[in-house]
C-alpha cells in the first residue's frame, strides 16, 4: 500500500495518496470519485505533478478510527454503528457500479466526523494484481481495542475474523452477528441520533454524579472557567466579541454614513424650495433626529476603536511579557555555566539550576573530600509533565496525569477540554513512547504548533522541557 502524506491548505486538511494506475484516468471510476455524489466517501481532488497522480482527500475536521479509539475502548453498540454505517456506504457504491475492494479499510484510511457522527472512507482505485486482503489491518485493530469484558462482543469480533479470511465476506455477513440482517438494517440518521441521545444521557449523568449545576462545564477540574455560551461554527471558527466588534463598526460606520446624507437632503430641500411654517418643523425635527444619530453613532465609534487599540496593545504587551520571561531564564540559568556543566549537552544547559547553585558552587573547595555530585537528568523519570499556559487571560496550566492524553474542546471525548473557539474537538495527543513524550496534532482546523513552527495534520514530534507549544491560539511551555 502506499505511504499516505498529509498536507495543510490555508483552512483545509488533505490526505495524499499517489496513484498506482494512471492508465485508467478520465475512466468511470475517477470521474465518480472526483464528483463527490457518493455517501460515505470522503471528497477527492485528482491532481497532475511532474507526470505522477496525486488524490487530494480533504480529511478537514475529521478524525481517523486509528487516533479516535487508540487510547479507549469500543463498546458493543460503537462497533454494531461502526458496522452497520460501513454497511450502508458499501451499499452507495453497488448503487453506481464502483468496485468496494478498492475502498479503503485500513484504520487510518476511515475517519470520523464528530459534529455528524458519521464514518466515511477512501476510494482508492488500484490495479488488479495490487489489491490484496482488505480487512485485516481493520480487524487486528478492532480485536485490540474492544472492549474484552464484554464477552457477547468479543465472540461476535472474533467470529468476524474468522469469517473476514474468506475472500468472499462481506459486512453484512458481520451484521447478521449483531442481531441485523440485510434487509433489516436501520436507516443511518436514525443510528446517528441514537448515538447522540446517548452521549448527551452520559453527559448528564456525568454532572450528577459529579454535583454540577446546570450552568457548570462538564469537566472534572474545578479550575476551568464556567462555559460563557460563545457559540462556535461547524470548523470551529468564532462567532464571539471579535465577531461582534468587526460587525459593530461597520454598521455605525452605515448610520453616520446616513445621518449626513440626511442632514445634508434637509439643508437642500429647505434652501431651495419654500416651506411652509409646518413642513419647516418638519424638517427641523429630522434634522435634530439625524444629529442625534450621528452623535451616537460617532460615539459608539470611538468606543469600538479604543477596544480594537486595547485588545492589539494588551496582545503587544504579552509577546513582550512571553519573550521577557525566557530572556530572564536564559540569562539566569548562563550566568551558572561553571566547570561543572560546561562539558554537558545543549539539553542540559537549557534547564533551569536551582538558586541556590552559587551556594553549592562556594563550598565545593570544602567539600571535595566528600566526592564530585554527579547530575542527573531525570527530566522523563520526573512523574509531572505540564504544559504551563503562557497568556494572560489562559491561566489554567495543563497537568499530564496519563498517557496517551487527548487535548479539545468536545466533553466525553478528551482528558482535557479547552472552551476556545479555536481549539478543535479533538485537537491533539499526548503520548509517552519508550521514556519520550510525543505530541501529535489530530487533524485540527487551526493548527498545532511546536516553538512557532506549524505541524503538518497527524504529524508526530518530540517534546522537550522549555519547548513553546501553540494549540490554536494558546500558548503554553512544556517544562
């Protein structure tokens, strides 16, 4: 299978895949894919670079199967919808003649879109002799992370495997098993809102557990601010007091606009034609109504300028304040470089000395018949790991209490959840492999960003103590 490649496009997210046949483009099969008429697939672009095929699937606001359930476990009815969903998009493509063996069942090839609750796949066309058992990297998956309590569903999962060896399964095969039979199968908008009735039930039950009142956030940590009700788009764009300023100023900038024409039309028409005593009131009355408009208008002007001035210099001072405060670290920490620690890594140096170093450091000629102190750098045995939030109106720090550890902003489906309008429902991972700490971005909308550096969409890096890391628009320093 080819190596899949991800790519960011101003606001969208793409998965690229290169193409194994080229002999067959402008065929049925490409034009359907390009056309984006069947439900289920994920919308594709074919695009020409120095002589190769390239697929552009926009994969923007979705989540893979592999990142969504790494770090949990499915339940019986998350797998019976994930079944019965895939069902119905292999039923789409017996509707237009598309051939479901080059549909794409690998797990990082099926996404998941949160606001819609529905699943969908990459068609992929290949060639014949390249198209090779479709469903077991999908059912070692599945097999590692249902839920093995539940013995009904680990049965049903493990005759699925068994029955998934024969080149002639098909999922409705796997339906018949969940109680389903091919021509009983709901319809799938009636699957999505029974899931969402049940994620709003457990939502519920999680706040009376947990002594919440209605108007409190759904989280475990008191520390994070009540939800303000900003409300959010689809992708996660704002729709809050930047919104409203920006729509403020053009429509008082509209009324003082207006205000003059009118006041202006007034003067004109009582110049030039003659008046009599009531059509003078008149007159005189709308250019008082007018004047006050334009007063007002100018005013709320003026007040939307000073917000705009205030909110740019508050931003100002911060970057100042962020760059100060590494400044003074550096400073603080070079000024301890002695014989002791020269000789150490650049890692090493980067990390802040106690302040009691020029302490140690005075004594070490009294004390050398006790031995030299060896350092240690215990930076992954230390059980705290936190991103520490660096603007001034973020000040929840982020404690890293397990691993893989998910960041967003959709209650029930993160460890953390970040009420930011420019924070995605799943945003990014968290993970611990072989002593390092990996962030991965979970195909966010805004980004995920290591030390000012923007990461691609499912890109992993590694962290280090005092690397600056950006999740939409805030900033924190893992140390």
């Amino acid at each position: 299978m080819v190596e899949a490649k991800y790519y960011k496009d101003y606001d969208h997210n793409y998965m690229i895949l290169k193409s194994e046949d080229t002999s067959e483009r402008g065929s049925y099969k490409y034009r359907m894919l390009t056309s984006n008429k069947i439900d289920g697939l994920i919308k594709c672009s074919v695009r020409d670079i120095n002589g190769e095929v390239y697929f552009y699937y926009d994969i923007s606001s979705k989540v893979s199967v592999e990142n969504l359930y790494k770090s949990k476990q499915l339940s019986y009815e998350q797998v019976r919808d994930f079944f019965i969903q895939m069902n119905t998009i292999y039923r789409n493509l017996g509707q237009f003649f598309m051939d479901e063996k080059e549909l794409l069942t690998r797990p990082d090839c099926i996404f998941y879109d949160l606001s819609t609750k529905r699943y969908s796949c990459l068609y992929y066309p290949q060639k014949e002799d390249s198209i090779s058992y479709r469903y077991e990297e999908l059912m070692d998956f599945l097999l590692a992370h249902i839920n093995n309590s539940d013995k009904l569903l680990a049965d049903n999962i493990y005759q699925i495997y068994e029955m998934s060896e024969n080149r002639d399964f098909f999922l409705t095969d796997a339906l018949t098993l969940f109680n389903e039979s091919d021509n009983d199968v709901p319809d799938i908008h009636a699957v999505i809102e029974e899931s969402s009735f049940r994620e709003i039930q457990s939502n519920e039950e999680y706040a009376k557990t947990h002594d919440y009142d209605d108007n409190s956030f759904l989280h475990e940590d008191p520390d994070i601010d009540i939800y303000d009700g900003t409300a959010y788009e689809e992708d996660g764009t704002e729709k809050g007091s930047e919104k409203r300023r920006k729509s403020s100023g053009r429509f008082y900038g509209f009324f003082v606009l207006a205000s003059l024409i009118g006041i202006c039309a007034a003067g004109w028409v009582y110049f030039n034609y003659k008046l009599t005593s009531k059509e003078t009131m008149i007159i005189l009355c709308c250019v008082v109504i007018m004047s006050l408009c334009l007063v007002f208008s100018l005013f709320q002007l003026m007040l939307t300028g000073k917000r705009t001035a205030k909110k740019e210099r508050e931003d100002r001072e911060l970057k100042v304040d962020i760059e100060d405060e590494f400044r003074n670290e550096k400073t603080r920490y070079e000024s301890f470089q002695g014989e002791d620690i020269s000789d150490e890594s650049p890692s090493v140096k980067r990390m802040v000395l106690p302040s009691n170093v020029k302490e140690m450091t005075a004594h070490k000629e009294e004390s050398a018949d006790c031995g030299e102190t060896v350092f240690i750098d215990n930076r992954y045995n230390n059980v705290e790991y936190k991103l520490y939030a660096l603007d001034k109106k973020n000040k929840k720090h982020i404690e890293l209490t397990q691993f893989p550890f998910t960041i967003g902003k959709m209650p029930g489906c993160v460890d953390c959840v970040l009420m930011d309008d420019s924070i995605s429902r799943l945003h990014a991972r968290i993970e611990k492999q072989n002593e390092k700490i990996m962030l991965t971005d979970m195909n966010s909308t805004n980004g995920t960003y290591k030390n000012g550096l923007r990461m691609e969409p499912s890109e992993t890096v590694e962290l280090e103590p005092g690397d600056e890391i950006r999740f939409g628009k805030l900033n924190y320093c893992y140390r």
